[in-house]
C-alpha cells in the first residue's frame, strides 16, 4: 500500500507550473559559513538517549555541511573518541567540554559552556 500523503512537502520538491515558459531551476544555494569569531557556540554535556553515557554537544554552529564536518573531524581526532556531526551540532563520545572549548576559543570562536 502507498504511503499517505500528509502535505505539499511528502512530495519531495516536486514542481507543476502551468506556465510553458517555466525552466526549473536546480541550483542548490550554498550557504556561506561565517567566520569564528562571528560564530556563537555553546557547550553542553549530555546523558540522555544514550545509555547512561556521557556525549559533549557543541551546537548553534552556521554554515554549510562540509565546514561542520571538518571541524568535528578536528575536535574527534583532537580528543581521539567518536562522534558525529549534523544538523549544526556536533556530538564527541565523552565528557572532553573542557579541552574542546579551549581548542575551539584558540580557533576564534565565541563558546559558552552550558549547564553543569
């Protein structure tokens, strides 16, 4: 059985225009990331959703995938644990909230430690 529709965005970007000169245009815009020290970032240690074990999150990080991706690469190999990146966060396997706002404040950016 076919997934139900719920709204215009389930359709995936589809667009219908009755206009016979319409070109579409399939650009996607690249989004410019700031520089650090325009960035404002904040710390925060986190427990929940994993299973009692302790993840440090950088978030409100702007700018395009790639950059935040190449600076999670940074802070992973920096603390030599896992993690992930997306969605403008950054998530580090372990509590590392010190080393990494020291690194990131040598880099130029504007970090708050959150909570705890």
């Amino acid at each position: 059985m076919a997934k139900k529709l719920s709204s215009l965005d389930d359709l995936g970007g589809f667009v219908f225009s009755t206009n016979k000169d319409f070109e579409f245009n399939n650009e996607e815009e690249t989004q410019e990331t700031p520089a650090p020290s325009q960035q404002k970032l904040e710390a925060h240690l986190d427990k929940k959703n994993r299973g009692g074990k302790i993840a440090t999150v950088i978030k409100g990080f702007e700018g395009n995938e790639e950059d935040l991706k190449t600076l999670a690469k940074q802070l992973k190999t920096l603390c030599g644990v896992g993690g992930s990146a997306k969605d403008g966060e950054i998530i580090i396997q372990g509590n590392f909230r010190d080393k990494i706002m020291d690194f990131l404040i040598k880099e130029g950016y504007k970090v708050k430690r959150v909570g705890g």
